[in-house]
C-alpha cells in the first residue's frame, strides 16, 4: 500500500502522535545543542583562567631573564665582579623558584622512559618552555667574580628569554581570541616542534662550555622522539 494511502486513513489521534513526536525530536536537539554550547564555553572559562595563570608565571619569568641578560652584560663589563654577587644570588633563587612554579603548568614529558627514580614531578623530561628556564640559572650560576668576561652569557639568556616567549605564547594560543569572535573553539591545534629543536641547541651550547652541569643530552633522537609523543598527544 503506499504510502499517501496508510497517511489518508490517519485520524486526528495519529496525526497528534506524529506532531507530538516531531515536536519531542525537535527539542531534543534544541537542548542538546543548548547544553553542548554551554559545555564549550565552560571549557573555555576554565582555559581562560588557566591561561591567565600561566601568563601571570611567564610575565615574572621573562622579567627575571631580562635581569639576568643585563647582569650578564654588567659581568662581562664590570671592573669588580664581586658587587654582581648578590643580585646574581638573588636572580638565582627566583629563577630556581619560577622553574618549579613553571611545573605546575608544563608537566615533564616521557615520566614512564627517564628519571624514574626521582618524585613525580620530576619524572620524564623537562619541555623546552621549562628547560629555558633552568638553562638561563645555570648560566648565571656560572657568573662569578672569577669567571672570564664574556657576551656569550649575555646572549645565552637572551636566546632563554625567546625560547619562553614562544613557548608560552604557542601554549596560550593568543591569535586564537579573535577566532572566538567568529565560532567557539574548545582548544585544539597543531603541535608546534620547533621548541623541542631550540631547547637541543641550548642545550648542546651549555654542556659544551660548562660539561660538568646536569644536562642530559638533547641529540637528534631525543628530538624525533620528542616530537613523536607530542604528535601522539595532540
């Protein structure tokens, strides 16, 4: 029988159940799409706020390696050391402080394949945002009255100071607010790699001037590994 024949028969209790029905799905999806918007943008708070935290983090952290690049240039420059040895003992401590601050928001990569023996913050390997850090108070650890003049620390944390800023302003995303005027995002994107190359060659700087430091070696496999896992997690 077709079809406009079985509709033809129906009486005003069938077509009541078909609109009711219609209605039902129609508010289904209505509130549904209601409470999917209303997830996004609870997500997107919660990133906000999150965001704003880390930046609080990275405006402190960039103003320490700016005072360390011009103490670096006061070292190089200066007749008497030895008056650079207390703000040096300070930017030292504040950088020390900042790079487990930085922990909270950076977590180590690969916990289950390096330092497993250590506490768990501390497990896996530091990203390039927290190795910028570090790197940047070894070097000014290595400014004492003693030490020969150099620009070449001068430049070192200079070199930290961009890797930060990358690094943080890849993580935050800022061009992505103006996306938001247009559609709601909920936060994903490309991985960015080249953090992990800039970090290597840092890296490889640092343990060639001062090999008795505590850097692992950042090679080529540690690279394509690197950049394997953040792959897999994006």
């Amino acid at each position: 029988m077709p079809v406009y024949a079985v509709w033809a028969n129906w009486g005003v209790t069938e077509w009541v159940a078909v609109a009711s029905a219609a209605l039902a799905l129609a508010s289904f999806l209505f509130n549904w799409s209601v409470v999917s918007r209303q997830a996004s943008m609870q997500a997107e708070a919660l990133k906000s706020q999150l965001d704003r935290d880390v930046l609080e983090w990275a405006h402190e952290t960039i103003d320490a390696l700016s005072e360390g690049v011009w103490l670096a240039r006061a070292h190089a420059n200066a007749q008497n050391r030895a008056v650079l040895s207390e703000p040096l003992a300070k930017l030292s401590w504040r950088l020390s402080s900042l790079a487990d601050r930085g922990r909270m928001f950076f977590p180590n990569l690969a916990p289950d394949a390096h330092g497993t023996d250590k506490p768990g913050a501390f497990q896996g390997y530091r990203p390039p945002v927290l190795d910028a850090v570090l790197f940047a108070l070894y070097q000014v650890e290595q400014l004492t009255p003693v030490a020969p003049s150099t620009e070449m620390a001068m430049k070192f944390i200079q070199d930290c100071r961009r890797l930060l800023v990358s690094e943080v302003q890849y993580a935050i995303d800022p061009r992505r607010k103006g996306r938001m005027l247009t559609r709601l995002m909920t936060g994903a994107k490309k991985t960015d790699v080249a953090g992990f190359r800039m970090a290597a060659d840092l890296a490889t700087s640092m343990r060639m001037r001062y090999p008795e430091l505590p850097i692992s070696d950042r090679g080529a496999d540690w690279i394509t590994e690197m950049e394997r896992r953040m792959r897999r997690a994006h």
